[in-house]
C-alpha cells in the first residue's frame, strides 16, 4: 500500500511546483541514472541485447523487398556513412505529408514508396531491426533536430502535451520528469526523460522497443489512455522531446531497467 | 533476429585463458505466465549449451527458466591449439542453433 | 524489518485503487518457492553430500534495478588442473516459482573455474551457489537481493 501513497504524494505536490525547462548544464542521460551493472550492459558491444537487433537490421539492409524488388543498400550504400546522423535528426519533416515524422515511419515511407512493399507494423521484428541499425549509426553524435517555421506548430503541440496532466493520475510529463527528476517513484530513481538511446533494450521488456512504445507505457503508467502507434501526439510529443533533448549524445541501441 | 553474438578472440598465446562471451536471442518464456486470457503460456527456453573446443567439450550449461530472456553466458577455456570453438545451443520445441568462430593460437 | 510487498501484492493494490482492470496486464504467477523446495533442489542436484560454506564467490548486485534480467557471476579459485579442478557450480533461488537457476559444468581444460551469466529473480530473496570440486567436496556461497518493482507498470 505505501507505494500507492508515494504517486498520490506526487501529484499533489506537484500542483504547487512550477514547471521549467532543465537548464543545458544539468541535463543528464538516463544512463546516468542507472546501476553500474547496466552501464556495463550498455557499454560492451559484445553484452548489449540490443546489438541482436542491431546485427539482424544489418542484414536486413541488403534483402531486396517489394515489387520494386530493392534494397535499402540499392539507394543508401553503405549505412555506416549514409545513415550517419539521421537518427539524431529525426523526426524531421516530410514535405509529401506536411508534417514531421519519426524515424521508424521515415523507413516505412522509404518501404511503401520506394521499394513498392507493404509498411512494416509498428514494434514489429524488422522494423526495430533496422530502426535499430540506422540508430546505431548516429551514436555518439549530438541530437540535433531541424525546428523551422513549418515544425513550429508540431513543437508547440508536443511542448503542450508534455506539459498537460493526463490520465486518472492528473499527471504531466513535466511534473516528473522536469520538476522531480533525481528523486525516485517506487524503487525507481525518475530520470529527465530524454531520448538519447532509442530503439533501446528495456530490462522491464527483455526486448528491444521503440520510444513510442515508452510512451504509451508512460501513458498507462499515469492510467491515461495511450495514444495509437504512429499518433500525431505521439510523432508531435517525440519532436519536442528530441528538441528538448538537443546536444545530447545519441547512445542507441541503449540499456534501461 | 540475429541468432547469436560470439566474443572470442582471434588470437591467443598458447596455455592463455580467454575468455568467451555469447548471447542469443530467445524469449525464455518461464511457463508461469498467463496470457490476457488467462491461459498459461507454455514454457519455451533454451536448456543446454555446450561449448567444444575442435571436437572436445570444454564448457557446459545446463539453463533453467530463471536465466533471463536473450541468454548471455560468459565462461573461459584455455588456448590449446588452433582450430575452431563451436556453441551449440538446445532447447524446447526442438531449438537448436550452433556457431563457430576460429582461434589462432601461436 | 518491514517485509516487501511482494509483485502480486503491489499489482492488486495498484489496479484496486487506480481503477483500470487488471485484465490487460499479464499476471505474474505468485513466487511460490521457499527455503524448504529449495533445500529440496539442491538435494536432486548433489545427493546426500555435506555443504561447507566458503570458497565459492557469488557476485550479483545487492539492489537490482529490474528482476528481470539480474547480472550474476560466480567463480572458485581453482588451479583446474585434472587432479584438482571444478566439476560445476549450480545456482538456486530460495522464493523463484523453481529453485534451480544454472548449472555450469567445468572440466580441467576451462582455465578458470567460472561463468557469469544473467538471471531472473522473482523477488526479494536469496540466492545460493554450489560448488562441486573433483575431490568429491560440496562447497557454497549465499547472497540476499534486493528487487524492486518498475514504478509504471507495462499494460501495452
């Protein structure tokens, strides 16, 4: 029972604190959070679960697929150079749909309309493999997502529901993850939040997900009803915590409990 | 998914220890989970693996369902000769997977 | 010593209280191993020999961030020569749904009497490692662990 009684000292506490941005000097991965064992986990190529995915992306690189019968490798070469950085860039915009997209629909968007195949289901084997893949080229390259006139609205709308209290909990992203951060919830110290290692292996999975996934654990976690995979609060959400996350290094495929 | 992930390394001095990690991709389902149903999803995990060393067993490990999902398993051998480590690994529903990697040893 | 609630314990109080139907989240099935099945399982293992403590090193984290996936290593110190080695380590947990864990089996050709590996620990509990040397002795490491639950827990 004591633990019911630390969300709902939360959320009340929370009513009277302000919600702020966290200044660049104090922001800090969630591997910084972690135990040292999974640091370990993390850190040795040959230990990390989330390298099974990786490889397995790689050879899905260069099968040929569709109708258009091509490869990734067709258009893209070699992705150790080609994909490097576009991890960190995404979501970025998509001109033909007027609006950002994440990575995971940026490689289906190249499946349905460059190799004529069926998109790939969200949380789906291949599309964590190769997500899994593309993100491992941007590591150790800084975050930086694109936010011009057009991603202005999407950012704004993302800011809007990180900072918006949800669910039977009445609770915001903000409240946790800018104002509490540090402390723990339940045996779990809260981190800032911030997507520097995704797709990542999550302890509490055993699997490899994507941070859509994350968030609608979040979202039932506050009892909120989750958002769809592929939602335009989810793809709006992302943007603006990959933008809040800016400078950061990405650390895909990383560990978390 | 990628069967496997071997570490060993390529080269070692003869009567060296090294030491040898694997992982596998396997759900180990433990066969005390229910599905939303309510039905008990049936075990399925990997119960052996047998490292040989050109032919010879050096290494073996018998798992139970407590062994986390994507087994990983570290152990050491000592370099003998040349030749060729294999790993086999078996389990439920017919599992089976074996790899190799090649050791130089001067 | 306030005892841990244990994960079926939390799971009810948290759906009780929070409302949504537990229906979506996949139950665990309660620990239900003790110290008595444990006892048991290590008998099926080593027969009716004597266990002296020492000797063997249990390494595995005091407070593990996620029962899961546990890191776990254990090791004698050995010379694994063929007339003085390590024939294998067997691991146990006292309130898993099965007591046994692993069994790591060495031969005078392992270099090192050890392995690591990584576990699943249904709660908060002990677990023990047994070593069994070729001279026919049966020697054993304890260790308590902490495990906490994940604050949100998964229901998608």
């Amino acid at each position: 029972m004591r633990r019911l009684w630390v969300l709902v000292g939360a959320a009340s506490i929370a009513a009277s604190a302000f919600a702020g941005e966290i200044p660049r000097s104090e922001r800090r991965s969630g591997y910084d959070f972690m135990g040292r064992e999974t640091r370990a986990m993390q850190d040795d190529d040959t230990a990390n679960p989330g390298m099974l995915w990786v490889l397995e992306g790689e050879s899905l690189w260069d099968r040929k697929s569709g109708a258009a019968a091509r490869a990734c490798a067709d258009c893209h070469g070699d992705a150790r150079t080609t994909m490097k950085g576009v991890a960190a860039r995404h979501p970025s915009f998509d001109a033909a749909l007027g609006r950002p997209v994440n990575l995971e629909q940026r490689i289906n968007r190249c499946r349905t309309e460059r190799q004529n195949a069926p998109a790939l289901a969200s949380e789906s084997r291949d599309l964590l493999a190769l997500s899994a893949y593309v993100a491992r080229q941007s590591r150790g390259l800084p975050i930086e997502v694109a936010v011009d006139q057009r991603m202005q609205p999407f950012l704004d709308a993302g800011r809007a529901t990180f900072h918006r209290r949800q669910g039977q909990l009445n609770l915001a992203c903000s409240q946790c993850h800018d104002d509490h951060w540090g402390r723990r919830l339940a045996g779990n110290v809260i981190p800032q939040a911030h997507p520097t290692g995704y797709p990542l292996y999550r302890l509490e999975w055993q699997s490899l997900g994507s941070l859509q996934r994350r968030l609608r654990n979040c979202l039932v976690g506050i009892r909120a009803e989750p958002y769809e995979y592929g939602a335009p609060e989810l793809v709006d959400l992302e943007l603006y915590l990959m933008w809040r996350a800016r400078g950061m290094t990405i650390e895909a495929p990383a560990v978390r409990p | 998914m990628a069967s496997a992930l071997i570490n060993v390394p390529a080269r070692a001095r003869r009567g060296d220890v090294i030491e040898i990690k694997t992982l596998i991709s396997h759900v180990m389902e433990t066969g005390y989970r229910r599905s939303q149903l309510g039905a008990r999803l049936p075990r399925d995990i990997i119960t052996l693996f047998v490292c040989t060393y050109n032919g010879t067993e050096v290494f073996r490990a018998e798992l139970h369902p407590a062994i986390a999902a994507n087994p990983f398993i570290v152990f050491s051998t000592v370099a003998t000769e040349s030749g060729t480590l294999a790993f086999h690994w078996t389990g439920d529903n017919g599992f089976s997977v074996t790899e190799s990697a090649r050791i130089t040893v001067e | 010593m306030s005892r841990r609630t244990s994960r079926r314990e939390f799971l009810l109080a948290a759906g009780a209280a929070g409302g949504l139907g537990l229906a979506s989240v996949i139950a665990v099935e309660p620990a239900r191993a003790t110290p008595v099945a444990m006892e048991d399982a290590i008998r099926k293992v080593i027969g009716s020999a004597r266990v002296t403590p020492g000797r063997v090193k249990l390494d595995v984290p005091p407070l593990v961030e996620n029962g899961n996936t546990v890191p776990l290593a254990v090791s004698v110190e050995s010379p694994m020569t063929e007339a003085d080695h390590v024939r294998a380590i067997h691991v146990f947990t006292e309130k898993n749904p099965q007591p046994d864990v692993v069994s790591f089996r060495f031969g005078s050709r392992a270099g090192r009497a050890g392995a690591a590996t990584r576990v699943r620990l249904a709660d908060t509990q002990t677990v023990v490692a047994i070593a069994e040397l070729s001279d026919g002795s049966f020697w054993s490491a304890r260790a308590d662990v902490v495990v906490t639950l994940a604050a949100c827990l998964e229901g998608v």
